[in-house]
C-alpha cells in the first residue's frame, strides 16, 4: 500500500472509529485494506447504522411533525438529549430539521452534529443560515471534533468557508482537511486562505501534524500542490527537518518525494543540506522506499544536490539492492532517460558493485552506450 494510501487509509479507518464509537486500535485489521476499501466499508457502515435505526425513532419525527419548531426544539434539549435528537433529525425532511436546529443552542447542535447521519448533512445545512453555520463550526472546533467538522466542510458555502477559516486556529485546518469527506474540495477551501493563510497553516505541520499536511498537500490539485512544496521548501530548517524525521518515521517518502520534486534547483538544495539526510539510516531508508515505489524520477534530481557523504551512502544502499530490484532500477532510469544523473552514483559503487549494475540486462539494452570504460577496464560514466 502506496504511503498516500495509507494516509487515507488512516483517515477512513478514524470516521469508522468514530460511527462505532470505538477507539481506532481496534480497527487495526484495516490497515492492509486499499484505502477504497476501507471508504467503501464506511459507507456500509453508515447505511448499517442509520438505514436499520429503530422504528421509535420515526414514530417520534412523526410526533415531531405535529408541533411548532420551538417546541420541538425544547424536547429535543430536555426529553431526548444530542444523540437522540440527531437521530431524529435524520428522519425528518431537511427543511423541518433545519427549523428545529435554527431554535437550538449551538453547544446543543455542535454536540448532535457528531450522531446525525452523515447522508442528510448536505440537505440541512443548505437550509440554514450562514451566521449558524459559522458559529457550529466555531463550536465543532473548540470541542476538537474534526471528524464531524470534515464531514460537514465539504457542504459549507464558500462565503461560510471564508469566515470560518479566519476563525479557528491553523492545526484545525490541517486536522480538518486531513478528515474532509469531499476531497474535491480542498482546491477552493486553499484558494479561500490565499497564500499568507496557508504558510500559516503549513507552519502549523511541524507541531506533530505533518502526516496531515501531506495527506492535504496529496488532495490538492497541481496549482495549490506546487503551491504548498514551495512554502514548505521556505520554512526553518529544523522545520524541514522535522518534515523529513516525520517521513522517516511513519515511512511517507511517496507522499514526500513527489512535492519535492516540484521545487526548483534552489529551493531543492535547501532540502538536500538538512541534517537529516546526512543520516545513513534515513538515507537507507528512502532508497528502499523509492525501489518499492519507483520514484527514481522524483528522488534523483535531489540526490545530485546531496553533499558528498550523503551521494556515496546513497550509492552504497543502491549498490546493495538485490538484482531483481537494481535491474527494476534499470528500467526505469531507462524510460525516464535518467542516465545521466544515475552514472555519477554508479562512479560511486566499489567495483562489485559496478560490475553487477553493467552486468544488468536492463543497463546492457538501455544503459551500455551512456557509459566509457576507464583505464582499468571498469566502465564509468
């Protein structure tokens, strides 16, 4: 599973711990799943739990039908408590739950949001009015409630959106947009902050929160994408360099390498110049997940800009790999006509190692012309 699976993976599997009402290790089972799966799997769960709710529940929305809006609000706060009145809200047509909900204190809302079903989200908040909107979102925040806050933002008009985002704190936007249930909306929700909002925001990712911000960064379409790897790219130094320990870490170099390749030359070598990548297990380590993921593409134009020790350690690991894997290497350097920036780490290799490599039916069909043989017989390019 590819790392920017697996972010999403983690996302889905947290809004099904959130639906049972159970702590997300005891999903641990879907962690192997496609995050498809996993989003499929939510959505039978949703159907599950609110299509088989117990017929109590429609008999009351009937009842419900029968008074004026107010009163219906004031025994949704006294006689049926958040859980029960979301319950019933998600029986009622939109227009009718909306009327009951504009009556309700908005702490009162804010805790029901988290039970309504996710399905009748859409209806009842088109139906409500802005300044309502605003402060239950206000209020999802300070309850941290991201979970149902990702679940509404995606059906939030953009005038809402705007005020919203000028209101909660930046960790928010990135825990928020990391659980959206409309991905396609991250686009306009990043073009709602401008520029100076998102540094904010992607500052906000060295305190612990980088996994959600490439998880955004991964949504975002190319504009906004280049956009963020940019800023990023700007950030301290040890800012970065939490980025980079964070990958390592959670082993999110796919999700990584590819806004790193976005930089340009400059803004490239501030990357390559982290302590981090002086470290060889680190450098191991991405070598390993560009094999697996073939992002050679993406990984060496960084690997040029790398100081010496750094280029020699990443060699070395390459020089290492199994045949199989240094002839997939091969490959696809070939179609990438990477050569060029391939050979200078091969220079690198000691000489089994070299010989292995010009040895590769990949480098023989592909590669054997990029390369001249020493004085010693040994080909180098």
């Amino acid at each position: 599973m590819s790392a920017v699976d697996t972010l999403r993976n983690r996302a889905e599997t947290r809004k099904i711990a959130r639906l049972l009402d159970v702590d997300v290790d005891q999903l641990v089972f879907l962690r192997g799943l496609s995050a498809d799966d996993v989003r499929r799997f939510r959505e039978q769960v949703v159907t599950a739990l609110f299509d088989g709710a117990p017929e109590m529940l429609d008999r009351i929305a009937r009842a419900t039908k029968l008074v004026p809006a107010a009163v219906a609000a004031t025994i949704s706060q006294t006689a049926l408590g958040p859980r029960l009145a979301a319950g019933v809200a998600g029986r009622l047509e939109p227009h009718r739950a909306a009327e009951i909900i504009d009556r309700l204190p908005v702490s009162f809302t804010a805790e029901s949001c988290a039970h309504l079903d996710p399905r009748r989200i859409a209806g009842i908040v088109q139906r409500l009015d802005e300044d309502l909107l605003v402060r239950i979102a206000v209020a999802l925040a300070e309850r941290g409630d991201d979970v149902t806050m990702g679940r509404f933002v995606g059906h939030l008009p953009d005038t809402a959106l705007r005020r919203i985002l000028g209101l909660v704190d930046a960790s928010v936007v990135l825990r928020v947009g990391f659980l959206i249930d409309q991905p396609q909306r991250v686009d306009s929700v990043i073009e709602l902050m401008g520029t100076e909002r998102l540094a904010a925001v992607i500052q906000a990712a060295g305190d612990g929160l980088w996994p959600e911000a490439l998880a955004v960064a991964g949504m975002a379409g190319p504009r906004w994408r280049h956009a963020i790897a940019a800023i990023t790219a700007r950030q301290a130094p040890e800012h970065l360099d939490s980025l980079v320990r964070a990958a390592h870490e959670q082993d999110l170099w796919e999700s990584l390498l590819p806004l790193v390749a976005l930089l340009d030359d400059a803004e490239r070598r501030r990357i390559a110049e982290l302590p981090s990548l002086r470290d060889t297990a680190v450098l191991g380590e991405v070598v390993q997940a560009v094999v697996a993921t073939r992002l050679w593409q993406e990984f060496l134009p960084l690997v040029e800009l790398l100081p010496g020790p750094s280029r020699r350690t990443v060699a070395e690991t390459a020089g290492r790999l199994p045949d199989g894997e240094l002839n997939a290497m091969a490959l696809e350097v070939a179609e990438g006509d990477l050569w060029e920036a391939v050979l200078p780490l091969v220079e690198l290799m000691d000489d089994p190692a070299k010989e292995r490599v010009f040895a590769l039916p990949a480098f023989q069909e592909h590669g054997a012309d990029q390369a001249r043989p020493p004085s010693d017989g040994l080909p180098l390019g």
